[in-house]
C-alpha cells in the first residue's frame, strides 16, 4: 500500500461532473419557471405574439381583427364581412396551424384598469362577466390600450404592472407603474 495515493481518478471526477450536469439540466428549468418574473416576462411574451399574430392577418386579409379579454383569458377574432341582424360585424375566431390562439391570464393577475382610449372599460367586467375587448384595424393600427395590473407575488407582496399598447407596431410595453391615457 505503499505506492496508493489517496484522492479521485480523473474518471471519477468525469463521472461527477456529468452527474452533477444532468441534475443541474433538470433542477435549474423548475427553479426559472417558480420566478415571478419569469412568469410575468413569458406572459407579456404571449401576448405580444398573440397581438402579431392578429396584425398580421389585419394586413393579410383586409378585415378588423379584435382581441377580447375576459376575466380568464385573452382570444383572437377576425371580421367575416358579413353583418348580423342587428346591423352589427359578425366576427370568427382566428385559427393558426401550429399556435395557440388563446392565452390564459395568470391566476395571480389582477385586471385593475383597462383604459381603451381614455376611457376605462373595467366596469363592465363587474362580477366577473362580461368581455372587453380592441381592434386592430385593417390596414394594421391598434386603438390605445393601457392594462393597469397588480400581481399577487405572494400573500404579503403585491406588484403593480402597466402594460401600454404602441397602436404603430401593436406591441405592449411593460412599465412597473400604473398608467394613465
């Protein structure tokens, strides 16, 4: 025993290292997904690829596009040209190959104003019913829109969020502030 050094053969330590790389590859995602910000980020994220979506079929067919917000989710339609009984635009929802054309809003999202010109239109959203809803117009301009929107973090920790419409590019843009039109 003479000749016997204590410590690791460099194959162990490969062994270790590609061991600790796996756990590393499979915790690390869990963690990132748990981060409120992440949660927030990957929300506006979706939306912003909602509204493009919509835009670019404004500009592709021709017709108004709205985006209706209710309590649970976010939803695409597109004008059909054709009128109903009431005179007024019947509109179909959008169907994309390969994406999802519904967004869920976050659970821990409050909707505390949601100004469509300078008017707020929260109010009829009261009890939980009803829909509100924007149009993207035919030849690609968005009305003004600005989302005010507190996110329970956790119990005791609440975080205000202003999303505000550019009716140019039809992109939300985050401010950590409410906004006002």
């Amino acid at each position: 025993m003479r000749g016997h050094k204590l410590g690791f053969t460099f194959l162990e330590l490969i062994v270790v290292i590609a061991i600790l790389g796996i756990l590393a590859t499979i915790i690390v995602p869990n963690f990132r997904s748990r981060n409120p910000e992440y949660q927030r980020r990957q929300f506006i994220d979706q939306l912003n690829s909602l509204l493009q979506v919509s835009w670019q079929n404004a500009l592709a067919t021709g017709k108004v596009q709205k985006i209706i917000f209710n309590k649970k989710n976010i939803s695409l339609e597109s004008a059909t040209g054709k009128k109903s009984s009431s005179n007024e635009e019947i509109y179909k929802p959008i169907q994309v190959r390969f994406l999802k054309t519904n967004l869920e809003i976050p659970d821990n999202f409050e909707i505390k104003n949601f100004y469509i010109g300078k008017k707020d239109e929260m109010t009829s959203l009261v009890g939980g019913k009803g829909k509100i809803w924007f149009y993207i117009t035919a030849d690609g301009m968005a009305q003004n829109v600005i989302l005010n929107i507190v996110e329970n973090i956790s119990e005791n920790i609440k975080q205000e969020l202003s999303l505000v419409l550019n009716p140019f590019s039809v992109q939300f843009k985050e401010y950590d502030k409410f906004q006002k039109p």
